[in-house]
C-alpha cells in the first residue's frame, strides 16, 4: 500500500517507495509549484496516465546523466560540427510539451495529460521549467524539456520530428550546463537511448545525497541564453575543466 496524500501532506521518505512497481512512492495531493518543486528537491516526479490520481515515484536505481560523461557518437559529433539548425532556448515552451504528448508508435495515449501541461507552464513562466528547441529553416523539429533547482537539471522528456534533432538539443543543453557548473541531469528511468549517451544508473541514495548537495547551490537565473558551443573540441579533452570555468560550452 503506499500513502495518499492530501494537499498539506509531505512526502514520505523516498526509502519507502515500492520495489515493484519500482519508485511508487504515494499518491493524491496537487501539481502547484511548490508541491512539484519539493518533489523534485527530495528525488520524486509526478507520472500518470489519463484518469488516474496523481502517482509520485522515486526509483531505485536512477538513471542519471553527469554532464562531464556526454558521450555523443561521432556521427552526432558530425552532425553538431555542420551546424545546419538553430538551437533555441524557452522560446516555444508549450509547442515543446505538446510535441513530446504527441502519440508515438507502440504507445497508448500520454502521461503529458492537460494538467501536466498546465502545472509546468506555471513552473515555466515562474523560471524554473525550461525548452531546448532545434529549429531547422523555421521549423521546430526536435528538443527538450525539463526543470532547473540549483545545479541540477531534472529531464522530463524529449522528441523529434527528423534524426537527431532531440540529441543536437541535448548535445546542447549538456555543452551549457558544464559551462555553468551543474553536476547532475536527472533522467529518472533507464532507457538504451540515453544509455548509449553516457547516462547510467546509480542507487537511489547516491542520488538524493548527491541532490541535497548540488540544490542547495544558486543556479543559473532565467531568462537562460545558451553562448555558442565549440564542438572542434575533443571529447573529454584534458583542458576542458579550464574551458567550462571561462564559461566556453564544449564537449
């Protein structure tokens, strides 16, 4: 059984939530700001499907990507270096959310219901949930989004209309957030894809510990305006701690 949680509930410690289904920590209470970005300090995320109350989760382990461990193919390498799109940051926040709703094949319906929509649109013109956008000739064909606290990056979801868009705006987001000195991006659940990117898991407790300590530092205000990103770097190139201090984006 897990707890249902009126709107002046707190959470529960994440050590509870169930191992089957993995990170099912509670149920009930509201999306406002506070209440998500409580959530989001303390490890847990809203995700449910149409018609279902609000299910709060917290998985052990947690898939997570250190910016410093971006591991871009070298054919996205290729592709970053052509520099044939804009990268756009906030400038289309809704029509991102509403992309990443959009039916993907093997799949039923969203967990990007209109209440998801409405709750970070709130975060969103309160500075803290924020849209990577690739735009190529006009076009908004793939991106990102997700909620900033402190040096933390907290993914929610991503799409894309032609290949690679959504890596070209993650290559981007990731390029910026070494430069600002953020030390996590929290991807929630495992997937091959972010796998293949350099993301891994790690135990729960690693997680929230390492949470505590990087939300508690300033982060970066908004509006967020990304400097252009040098990908003629090497990946893991041994002087890039002396780039990212000077605030130059590389991989």
């Amino acid at each position: 059984m897990i707890p249902w949680l009126r709107a002046s509930d707190p959470f529960p410690p994440v050590e509870q939530a169930l191992a089957e289904p993995n990170g099912l920590l509670a149920a009930g209470a509201d999306l406002s700001p506070e209440r998500l970005l409580d959530a989001y300090r303390r490890g847990i995320f809203p995700w449910f499907n149409a018609g279902e109350p609000i299910l709060w989760w917290s998985p052990d382990p947690r898939m997570v990507l250190f910016p410093n461990e971006f591991a871009p193919s070298r054919s996205l390498r290729r592709r970053l270096r052509r520099g044939d799109y804009e990268i756009r940051v906030d400038s289309a926040f809704t029509e991102v959310m509403l992309a990443c709703a959009a039916p993907r094949p093997g799949q039923r319906g969203t967990w990007i219901t209109p209440p998801m929509l409405a709750a970070y649109t709130r975060l969103h013109r309160l500075g803290y949930a924020h849209s990577v956008e690739t735009w190529i000739a006009g076009r908004l064909v793939g991106g990102l989004y997700g909620v900033a606290i402190g040096r933390v990056f907290f993914g929610e979801s991503m799409f894309t209309r032609v290949p690679d868009a959504s890596k070209i705006a993650l290559a981007h987001l990731v390029a910026q957030l070494r430069a600002w000195g953020y030390g996590l991006i929290d991807c929630q659940m495992s997937t091959r894809h972010l796998a293949s990117l350099g993301a891994r898991e790690i135990p729960r407790q690693a997680f929230t510990r390492r949470l505590a300590e990087l939300t508690s530092l300033p982060g970066q205000p908004s509006p967020w305006r990304f400097a252009p990103a040098d990908w003629n770097v090497p990946a893991r190139n041994p002087g890039g701690a002396s780039r990212a201090a000077a605030g130059v984006p590389h991989l």
